[in-house]
C-alpha cells in the first residue's frame, strides 16, 4: 500500500463541461457517429476568428522535442457524447456532450466556453441541424453541473477524488470517458490484468500530466500496481 500518490495523481487538474445540442428537425443517421462531434470541433476551432489558437493548445498540440526524440503530446480534450447508440432524434431532442479539459490554465478554459456556440455552423451538427443549446460546468463540490459555477471554484482536483472515495469491494468498475482500446501484445483481449489494466491508466495520467499540467517538475516515480487479478470486461474494445 503506497501512503502518498505520486505528483502526477496528487497534483491533477481538470475541468467538464456539459453542452447541450438540439435538433431542430426529426435527424436519422445511417452510421456510427460518436466521432464526428469531434471532427466537427477541429474544424470550428481552426475556422474561429477568435479563438483558432486554441487548435494548437487544446485540440492537436504540436509535437516537441523531448530526451532527443520528437513526441506528440496527447490532447487536452476529452470528449464524450451521451447515448451515441441513438440514430434517430425528434425535433427538439437533446444531445448532451461531456468535454474534459486536463490543464490549469483558466484561460484557455474560459476562452473555450466564449468559443462554444460556434461549434454548430461545422460538419456533423450544420449537416444534420443540431443547434446550441446551452453549457453547465461542472462543479465537484456538489457534484452536479451547474451554469453559475466560477471557473475558480471548478477545478477538479485530486481532493475531489478523495472525497468520493468508495469503501472496497470484489468488483472495480473503471467508466473511460472516451472509447478505449488496451491491447496485449498487440492483440485485442477480453481478458486482462488488473496490474495491466492500471498502469495503462496511470501511464496515461503521467502523460496528461508532464505534457498539459507541468513540463518543469520532475514526475515521481511512476506508480505500479503488482497484483495478478484477472478483469473479465465484454464491453472492452
């Protein structure tokens, strides 16, 4: 048992967002659609008279040079679109996309609030007439979103974890935000370690970390679980 999480865990920082889209006639799509919201948003981001800096630090951060080696930092953004499995909406049915902003920097996280109602001229929401309908950040104190929230007071941090702490239990249930793919060497696998399956995750986290919280401290030692436990998942993909 470790007595203090590793800096890049202890010191994580992020924001939601929860934006609403409704469509402004019956829309029937014919494919899978989870991923157009965020093609949609490169475009916009790229296109905004105001706010197209944002592309480079949000959406697709240009790689840097890193112990010699050229390395593309992950993104920022995590989006997620609530019930992706709908392919027909009534009109006025509403869509709901949770966006996750790893990073402290205020600005770029009040800018890209002011930027949202753009998203709707681009692509998959022009095409189909999903229009703006409103944002709610969310706020860990009452773990709800909230539309009156200060940005100062919606930081998501390692102490809001804490509180939501869960008692032990046989069964770990691990939600990604985003759709997910964990590969064993090299191969998709219903069946895998409960050791591998967190240090993939913690892994990921020291990336967000050194790359889009702070590049000038120097990380802890990495945290590794050792357990063998086996995780059955159907739905791992």
């Amino acid at each position: 048992m470790i007595e203090k999480l590793p800096n890049y865990l202890e010191d994580f920082i992020c924001y939601q967002l929860k934006v609403c889209f409704k469509a402004s006639r019956e829309i029937k799509m014919n494919d899978k659609w989870y991923y157009q919201p965020r093609y949609a948003l490169g475009n916009a981001l790229k296109s905004s008279p105001l706010y197209s800096y944002l592309y480079q630090n949000l959406f697709a951060p240009a790689s840097i040079s890193m112990d010699g080696k050229q390395i593309s930092p992950p993104s920022p953004l995590i989006i997620r679109v609530d019930n992706p499995s709908r392919f027909k909406l009534s009109k006025g049915e509403e869509v709901d996309i949770y966006i996750t902003i790893v990073g402290a920097d205020k600005k770029l996280v009040l800018d890209f609030i002011s930027f949202i109602p753009e998203w709707e001229s681009y692509n998959f929401f022009k095409d189909i007439g999903l229009k703006y309908c409103s944002l709610q950040v969310f706020n860990p104190m009452y773990n709800n979103f909230s539309n009156t929230i200060s940005i100062e007071k919606s930081a998501i941090t390692s102490d809001y974890f804490y509180r939501n702490l869960t008692k032990w239990n046989s069964f770990i249930e691990i939600q990604f935000l985003s759709p997910a793919t964990i590969k064993i060497n090299q191969t998709l696998d219903r069946n895998i370690s409960f050791s591998t399956l967190i240090n993939r995750i913690s892994g990921r986290a020291m990336d967000f970390y050194r790359f889009c919280i702070n590049r000038e401290v120097q990380i802890d030692k990495y945290f590794k679980s050792e357990s063998g436990e086996i995780v059955v998942n159907g739905s791992l993909s």
